[in-house]
C-alpha cells in the first residue's frame, strides 16, 4: 500500500490510518442479564503521521487515549480498527525477525521510572538486556551502553551501574529509562509522560537531555504530555486529542498562538502564563470529561462546548486542513 | 553526537548470576529474623535440626533398627532411659534415642524435597497461568481446583498401596496435592505484575514471552514462593508422621511416625512410657511450628499491611 513511497525522503516513518483502539469492560450482573458487553473507545479513528526527526507533542486530559496511542505506536498494544504503518510496512502481522527488526527502531519511555526498571536487577543489567533481547550482536554491547550513559549525561555512571533501582533518585532513574531506549539506537521514539513523575526541579535537566538527543540523533519522537508548556518546549508540531479522537493537529507555535479548535482554546488559556499582557480570550468549557462508555454522538466535545449546535450531535466533524500544516476538527473553523 | 573522552568509564558486562536473586530473597529470611523475635526462633529451631540431620551418623549410639542385647543376654527390652540408652529402649529392642536422631533425618529430606516440589511446580503454574491467561489459565486452574477436592490422607494411602511404601509416596503426594495453593497465589500476583511497566519495557525492546517470564516476573515473585515452601515442608512432615503411624510408612526407615506408630502398637502407653513416644511428639511440634513461626514472619514483610 504505501510501500512504495518509502523512496521519496519526505515520506512519513510512522503513518497511522484510522486507528481505533476499543477494550472491552467487566460486565456488571445488570449488564449479564442485558446481554450487554460494555466497552470503552479509548482511541477512536485517529490518523496522524510523522517525519524523520520530526518531534510531535500530543496534548490532552488523563483519560483522553493519548497513552493507548502512544502503545499502540510502539507495537505494544494491537489497534482494534485501522492500521499504523512504520517506513512503509504496516506493523501488524509481522514475523519474528521482522518485529525485532521494528523493535531496535521504535522504542518507548515510560512516566514512572520507579516502576520502569526491574527491581531485581541492576542497573547495568536493566541497560544489557534491550542489546540481548532485540538480538544486537555481542561485541557492540558495551559500546552502545557507554553511548548511551553519556548521551543521557548520567555522572557518577561508575558507581550507579551496580545500585538496585530503589537506591536511585527519580532523576537518576528517568535518565537510565532513557538510557535503556536509546542503547538500540532507534529512529523513534515515545515518550509517555516522561516528566510527570518527576519532581519539578528535576524536569528541566530530564527535558533538556530529551531535546538535545532528539535533535542530535534525528530521533522522530512522539511526547505525550498533559501539560502544553512541556510539550511547547520540546516539538515543533503539536496535536491535540479529545476522548479519543485528534481534534487539532499543528505547528506548535500557531496551535499556542492562535488555537483554532474550542478545546485547544480553553487548554491554552488553561497554562499560567507569567506575562500579563498576552491574554486569550477565555473560552468557558462547562463539566468534566464525559463518561467515555458512552460518548456524545457527532462531535464528541459538543456537550461541553460553548458553539455547540445541533449539527454537531448529529455530524462528526473531520479533521480538515484550514490553515498551512494546521488541522483542526470542528464545523465553525474555516 | 558529542566526542566525550572516553574518560575510563569502566562498562563492563553484567554477571549473569542465577544465585543473585535466590539470595536475596533468602537473604530477606535472615533480615526478618533479626526484626521478628518469631522468625527467630523458628530459624534457630530448623538450624539446629539441620545440624542433627547433617551428623546424625556421629550423633547416633546404636543402629536405630539393630535389636539390642543386655551384657547378660537378655533382649534390651523395654529398658527406661540410662546411661547407655538415654530414652530407653523399645518393646523389640531397639535404641530410642538413635531413632529419634535418625528420624530428624528422615524428616528433614521429606520436607524439603516435598516444599521443593509444590513450589517448583507451584510457581511454574502459576507463571504460566497468571502470564498467558485465556484458555490456557482456565485449564490450569481446573486442575487446581480438582487437585484441591482430592482428599488428602486416603490419596497418599492409595498411592502408598500402588508404590512400594516408601517415604518418596509422601513427597508425591504433598507435590501432587499441595501445589495449588501456592500456583494460585503466585498467579495473582503475576497478573498484576504483568501490567507493569517494568514488563512493558521488556517485550517493547524485544523480548519474547518465556525470556519475560522466567528472567523478568520470576524473580518478583520468589519471595511468595518461599513463604509457602516453609508452610510446605512443616506439611509434609506432618503428613509423613500421620502416614507412619497409620501403618503405610516405609518398615525399613525411622521416622517420628514410625516411632509413634511402634509405641502405639506396643502399648507403650499403658507401660508408661512416655520417653518413647513423648520426644517423637515434640519434634513434631517443634519443627511444624518453627515452619510457621517463619512463614509469620516472612509474611509480615510481604504484606506489611496485614499487620494487626
């Protein structure tokens, strides 16, 4: 299918075409005696694509999918509907050696670097056992792991190399989590959150170290975040998703500057800015996040959404181009 | 990417060391006996059975199954404790005392090998199930679940009638029989260690399913093994006495069951001697007890919240 534009260099690396992403629930005894087997749309039709060393941030409330995407991106969970495509060969149904080919290029950071490491191994073992898994070749082993602890500037390596994950900091052990996904070498890279559990005054160093390596290796990185001023600072193109679906997908600075799609709008609005002179006008959203079992029909953010019309329950708006590289999903943008 | 000098960073290669993480976990046993006052206890009371089973042949004074003359003789029967026969000597003969170190012994080589078997086959069941789940879950746990409803005592009886009587039907049977508690426990805890994202991490660098359970989830649950292989083996030895005494035991090894079933049949009771069957009793007690007194405290720092 898209095998044959891998030749062109502006061909995306990682293409994904509609991919949803539905999980079953348990059933309660109402739902037995109904017959009914409740689900849940964690990720609902998205399509999106990435360029080589292009770094995409996606925003958005816990709960809205962005983490199920982001597995989905890495092979780690199947999409239900759809299909993501990696330079050209789609990553379903692929053979042993051919998913351990995908696996040194497609690598993921995690948010809890406490629960990311095996407590039963050290820290040199946690950074061996990519290289043995993904079946790298004996004698460039040490090589990548010094690589990488230098690439992640982690000081005192020496010492850290033989610890247990508990008697690191978060710092230390974020850095090492980095570390563990790089000593593959990957093309791309996914970042789930990977400040969240951090202390403040250790984010920035975490953060420095992520853009200087996504720039220095031309790493295709996706960030996920829920926090716009994180995502802002490390990717040029920001996507927004709402309960599933992307409803705003552009460069970073227009998407902050002038967000197009209502929620974007009351996220930008939403991140404390220390300067008072720049202000957006607030756009009030009534509620929380609906019950994501039973989404609104259409326009799944119409409930909360101050423009809301009755062709939004009806039409599910698409995800259209209306400014240069700038998408957005919603009826009243043009 | 940055030329650093390579200032020495002295990599090196990760020992694959499999003793590392048995260690640690047995290492944890010792911790806790030095906090839990119990654990203590039950830990001096197994090294010093450990320590009568390893030289019980130094230790014994007779053969425990020899018949025994008087200088004069007669048959040594029914003798109370002197300085040759510190317990006395049985209705046949035979030297108290030797039995009852011999039968630490045999007590100690059933229940080890019986707890090293429910959790070997333990923890590999409930690897497997709590990993795969699906169908191959629900088989395993039918198993279980039969394994469970098998009665115990008359199924190590058959099994005794099937085989030569021997102290290894025991074994078979408490393996057989005791495995399920174990699996089921050590499942539950794989299912919920599966969705870590330490796990995560494996299988998105490549590793294939048997590398994650075996090298990456095991590890994390030995603990839990260990806490059910000390109520394991303070089991076997009580099953092995109730086999013994029932008259299915082995006739050609000494084992506290033996002993108690020999003083049973010869009315030991009735003659008051309660040299004989008494110390068997203890020993029981003591090294059953000891068992738990471990498992408690292990327990405790398994699952810290349990504390009353």
């Amino acid at each position: 299918m898209s095998a044959l534009d891998t030749n062109t260099p502006d061909a995306p690396l990682i293409d994904v075409q509609g991919v949803s992403r539905r999980f079953d629930l348990n059933r309660s005894m109402g739902d037995i005696l109904k017959g009914r087997y409740p689900t849940v749309d964690a990720v609902s039709d998205v399509s999106l694509s990435l360029r080589r060393g292009e770094a995409v941030g996606i925003v958005g409330e816990s709960g809205c999918g962005k983490s199920t995407l982001g597995r989905i991106l890495v092979k780690l969970i199947p999409p239900s509907g759809g299909h993501v495509v990696f330079d050209g060969e789609p990553i379903a149904g692929m053979d042993r050696k051919r998913e351990l080919a995908f696996r040194r290029r497609a690598q993921l950071v995690f948010q809890n670097p406490f629960d990311a490491l095996n407590a039963h191994f050290t820290i040199r073992r946690s950074l061996y056992e990519p290289l043995h898994n993904a079946k790298i070749p004996v004698e460039e082993h040490e090589e990548r792991v010094a690589e990488a602890i230098r690439m992640v500037h982690l000081p005192t390596a020496e010492h850290i190399l033989d610890s247990y994950p508990h008697q690191l900091s978060g710092g230390q052990l974020q850095r090492i989590v980095l570390a563990r996904a790089l000593v593959l070498r990957p093309e791309f890279i996914v970042a789930d959150e990977p400040v969240s559990m951090l202390d403040v005054s250790v984010r920035a160093g975490i953060l420095n170290v992520f853009r200087q390596i996504q720039r220095d290796m031309g790493l295709a990185a996706v960030f996920i975040s829920h926090d716009l001023a994180l995502v802002r600072y490390v990717c040029e193109r920001t996507i927004t998703m709402y309960l599933g679906t992307v409803v705003e997908d552009g460069p970073t600075s227009d998407v902050i500057a002038n967000p197009l799609h209502p929620y974007t709008r009351a996220l930008v609005a939403a991140v404390p800015v220390p300067n008072v002179d720049q202000s957006h006008d607030p756009l009030p959203i009534k509620g929380g996040i609906p019950d994501a079992r039973n989404p609104p029909s259409g326009c799944r953010f119409r409930d909360r959404c101050p423009l809301a019309e009755a062709r939004c329950a009806s039409e599910r708006p698409v995800l259209r181009e209306v400014r240069a590289a700038h998408k957005v999903a919603c009826h009243f943008v043009d | 990417m940055p030329q650093a000098p390579d200032t020495a960073l002295a990599i090196g290669r990760p020992r694959t060391n499999v003793f590392k993480s048995v260690s640690r976990s047995l290492g944890a046993v010792f911790s806790v006996a030095r906090r839990d006052p119990y654990a203590a206890v039950g830990l001096v009371i197994y090294a010093g059975f450990a320590l009568i089973a390893i030289f019980a042949d130094q230790l014994i004074h007779n053969d425990p199954l020899e018949i025994l003359f008087t200088p004069d003789y007669d048959l040594a029967r029914n003798l109370p404790p002197s300085q040759d026969f510190w317990l006395g000597t049985t209705y046949s003969g035979r030297d108290i005392y030797s039995q009852l170190i011999m039968g630490t012994r045999s007590a100690l080589i059933v229940g080890l090998t019986a707890a090293l078997c429910v959790v070997a086959i333990g923890t590999v069941i409930g690897l497997i199930s709590g990993y795969f789940r699906g169908w191959v879950d629900t088989l395993l746990m039918r198993i279980a679940d039969i394994a469970l409803g098998v009665p115990f005592l008359p199924f190590v009886i058959v099994l005794a009638a099937f085989l030569q009587p021997s102290q290894w039907n025991v074994v078979i049977g408490i393996a057989l029989l005791l495995w399920p508690n174990s699996a089921r426990v050590i499942r539950a805890q794989v299912m919920s260690l599966r969705e870590r994202a330490f796990v995560e991490a494996a299988r998105v660098t490549g590793a294939g399913p048997w590398r994650i359970l075996f090298i990456h989830v095991a590890p994390n649950v030995l603990a839990l093994s260990f806490l059910y292989a000390s109520v394991a083996v303070g089991w076997a030895i009580l099953t092995e006495a109730s086999i013994s005494f029932l008259g299915f035991g082995p006739s050609d090894t000494v084992s506290w069951g033996y002993m108690l079933q020999d003083a049973y049949a010869s009315q030991a009771l009735g003659r008051g001697q309660y040299y004989w069957f008494v110390p068997p009793g203890l020993c029981i007690i003591a090294i059953v007890v000891a068992g738990f007194f471990i498992s408690r405290g292990y327990e405790e720092i398994l699952f810290p919240k349990l504390k009353a």
